[in-house]
C-alpha cells in the first residue's frame, strides 16, 4: 500500500454502533468538502489535484523521508550512536523507515496531523508500527486521558484495532501547527480552502477553455449566403490544404470577396492565465517552499543569492520544523534516554572549493582528523586517519607546555648565538624577557617523546648557554 492508499483510503465497512462516524468524516471520505466561494469543493483528495499543492507536499515529504537518519544516546557531554531497534529498521511487513516517514508527512501536509497505532510485545516493547488515515481518527479526553475512536477495519494488519478507544500509549500522535488548547493540528488544506478552490477552478476554466473549442483561430468570410453543402466543401478544402505540419504555413489564395480573419482571446477569458500564476505563489506560501522548487521560476527569488544559501534558507526555514516535530515523536518511542536526529548536512553541502576550505579549518584547529573529512565526503577511513593534529603555537595543557616552552627557548638560544637580539628574538617566538638565573632550563618530563628533545644534546648542557636571556 502506498503513501496516497493510505491517505485517501477506500471506501470501508463503518457500521459500528459504538463508533458513530461524523459527517465531517464521511463528508471528506466521499470528497464532499464544503464549496468554495469560487464553486469548487476542496477536500484533502481534491486538494492533490491542483499542481502546486501536490508538488509542494511532495517536495517536503520527499526530501525529508530520504534523509539519514541515526539513534543516539548521552554519554556524559558528548553523544555516542547506538544500534535502532527493529520496529524502526522495518516498521511492518509492508513498510519501510523510507515510506514510514513520507506517510508521516504526507498526512500532516494535508490534514495537520499524523496517527500511528504500535503494537507492543509481552514486555511492553514496540514491535511493530502502522501508520493511519488521519481523516477517520478522532481524538477526545474521558477519565483515562487523551483517547482516540478510531473506526474498526481501517487498518491493513492481522492486529486490527477491535475496540473503539486506544489509550493514549498505544496511538503516536504527531500535530501540526495547532491552537492553544487544542487537541487536533490545523489542517493546511482546510484553512486555505479558498486559495485552493481559485486554483482549481481555474485550472477546471482553462481545461473546459480549451476542450471545448468554443475559440477558434479564425474565420473565413464570404460575402452573400452560402447553403450548408457549400460552407462543408469550402471548410474541408481549406482544412485539406491549410492544416497539419507541411500545410500549416502554406500561403492561402482567396478570391470572390472571401476573407480571412484572426479571432484572439477576449482578455477577461485570458486573465485566467495569470491567476493561475499568482495561485502557484499562493500555494508555496502556504507550505513555506521556495516558488522556484515548484517550477515557479517567472520571478527572481528572495531565498538567496547562490544555490547554498537557497539550500539552507529551505532547510531552515520549511524542513526544519517539520524535522523537528518527528524527531521528538519518535524519540518518545524509543527506549529512556535514546533520542533520534536526521542528517541534513547532505542538503547543506557547498561547493567543493567551500567545503575543503572549511575541511582546512576544521583539521588546522584539531576538531577535525582525516577520517573525519573522509565520512563527510562518503569515502572510505584510512589507517591512522583518526589522530588530530596540533599546531605547534596551539598546545594542550600538561606536559606538552613543558615540551613547548623548551623549544621556543631553544630557537631563543639560537637566535641569540647567531648574533640577533634578545629582545627581539623572545618576541618572535613569543616569550615574555626574563632574567637570567644561571639555572637549567627545564627538561622535558619522563615519558615524553625522546625524539622531542634529543638526550644528547649539547643545549643540555647549562655550561653551553651564552649569558643572554
């Protein structure tokens, strides 16, 4: 069963006397929605069929389902990936973590919200998910708390709700934007009715325009009456010599008084055009999409100048909500303290210039090693690809200042003996002047690299130290 099977379901058995169906949900099973000003009825079915609004949800629910995604845990200040379990590898028999996620979004693009019932193993576990119509789920409070009436039959499993409640555990539910104190998300179709009925009504005006040829090119005119043999004859000659790909530009000789002439589209029948446009904008307004995703491409867009900005300005600002309102449901299903996330960098990525520029960043202040770079440009780790290096004027604490104040006295001393100032040479390297005690220099602690400063070398011998700073 694919995404639109499950959000436009068939016609089923409802007869449940505990379970009354609303006229709101038979009205929207049978595509019965209230008329729009411009005489158009606009359902959630319907609404799919006005260009824009299909691919508008498609782009977000497309785009978001094929998205990485990983289970992580808290391990202290930091986050360590842990294996997902099984429901959300393989939700049901018949539905991948792929499908899983467009149904999700599919439903709360069009009716503000998203219903799953899971079933659950003798241990309590979550074994299995099944995501439901949204248009035949209602939900309500009673003395248990939030319950959901879902209509028996409705689901494609051999664990078929048999009871008219699910307590709240057993049902995920996932909102829209919603109304303070309300249980149920606002449905984007429903609120934008309006918009969406011009849109279609157009479209309808445009397809019936046209069909119905009620326009034709032109006319030929014949001074004096004609009988309706002779207007058939003429009309069949000049579409015999004047019509198809080798005639239609073929030069016309007309005599007797005969003229031909142009019949163009009454303006106000042609302004359908431009309304069509403007509904397109309308329409990526309402699912916050940049205009040029949906092939709106007439204007310049304000989502940036490059195709980066473009791209982060989408992520941020149309998938981020929608990402973040799955990623908090489905980490309530998952075991205490595991919480999931979606990649996005994929959609993020820049040129290559830009990114091994930042890859140059990342490795030069250590919080990036070469395996690292390798896993964000999807290749394979080498051997030793894991060790960050360190710049010599960027030293962690603890042994390694001994080791680097060493060598920093060492180029001092060298300076020095070169015949360079003192003064000047601590400043190069970067030490404060200080004033000479006579004693050593500190030597490196125990366990330190021994290539770092040589056992052999004169310097540590204090007796070969000139008597500068």
């Amino acid at each position: 069963m694919t995404v639109w099977d499950r959000l436009l379901p068939a016609s089923r058995s409802l007869e449940n006397a505990n379970v009354p169906i609303t006229s709101q949900q038979l009205a929207s099973l049978y595509g019965l929605g209230a008329r729009t000003a411009a005489g158009v009825s606009v359902t959630q079915t319907s609404a799919l069929r006005l260009v824009p609004v299909l691919a508008s949800i498609r782009l977000i629910a497309e785009t978001i389902s094929t998205l990485p995604f990983a289970v992580f845990v808290k391990d202290g200040a930091a986050r360590r990936e842990v294996a997902p379990p099984g429901w959300l590898e393989t939700p049901n028999d018949g539905l991948n973590p792929q499908e899983m996620v467009e149904e999700f979004l599919a439903s709360l693009l069009t009716d503000g919200n998203e219903y799953a019932h899971t079933t659950r193993d003798r241990f309590g576990e979550i074994v299995e998910v099944f995501p439901l119509a949204p248009r035949l789920v209602t939900p309500d409070y009673d003395d248990t708390g939030i319950v959901y009436r879902v209509p028996p039959g409705m689901m494609d499993t051999n664990q078929a709700l048999r009871a008219a409640k699910c307590v709240g555990g057993d049902i995920l539910h996932i909102r829209g934007f919603r109304a303070p104190g309300q249980l149920k998300g606002l449905s984007p179709i429903e609120y934008a009715r309006q918009a969406i009925g011009l849109g279609l009504a157009a479209e309808q005006f445009g397809a019936e325009f046209f069909g119905q040829g009620a326009h034709p090119s032109g006319v030929l005119e014949v001074p004096g009456e004609m009988t309706k043999g002779m207007a058939e004859v003429l009309l069949d000659t000049w579409k015999r010599n004047h019509s198809g790909m080798t005639n239609s530009h073929e030069p016309a000789v007309l005599t007797g008084g005969m003229q031909w002439k142009t019949v163009t589209i009454p303006p106000e029948d042609a302004q359908f055009i431009l309304t069509r446009a403007f509904q397109t904008a309308e329409v990526a307004r309402i699912y916050r999409v940049p205009p040029h995703m949906i092939g709106d491409v007439e204007k310049s867009t304000s989502w940036g100048t490059g195709i980066e900005e473009q791209a982060i300005g989408f992520v941020v600002h149309t998938l981020r909500p929608w990402i973040v309102r799955l990623e908090t449901a489905i980490s309530a299903l998952l075991p205490a303290g595991q919480f999931l996330r979606f990649n996005v960098s994929g959609l993020l990525r820049g040129s290559q210039k830009e990114r091994y520029a930042a890859y140059a960043t990342g490795r030069s202040w250590s919080w990036l090693s070469v395996n690292d770079v390798l896993a964000l440009e999807d290749m394979q780790p080498v051997d030793g690809g894991d060790e960050r290096i360190v710049p010599s004027n960027h030293t962690r604490m603890g042994d390694d200042v001994a080791i680097a104040l060493w060598r920093r006295s060492q180029a001092v001393l060298n300076l020095t003996t070169a015949g360079y100032d003192p003064a000047q040479a601590l400043e190069l390297v970067g030490l404060d002047p200080i004033d000479y005690t006579g004693k050593p220099l500190p030597v490196p602690p125990s366990g330190s690299n021994p290539d770092d400063v040589p056992a052999d070398d004169p310097s540590n011998d204090p007796s070969s130290m000139t008597d500068q700073p």
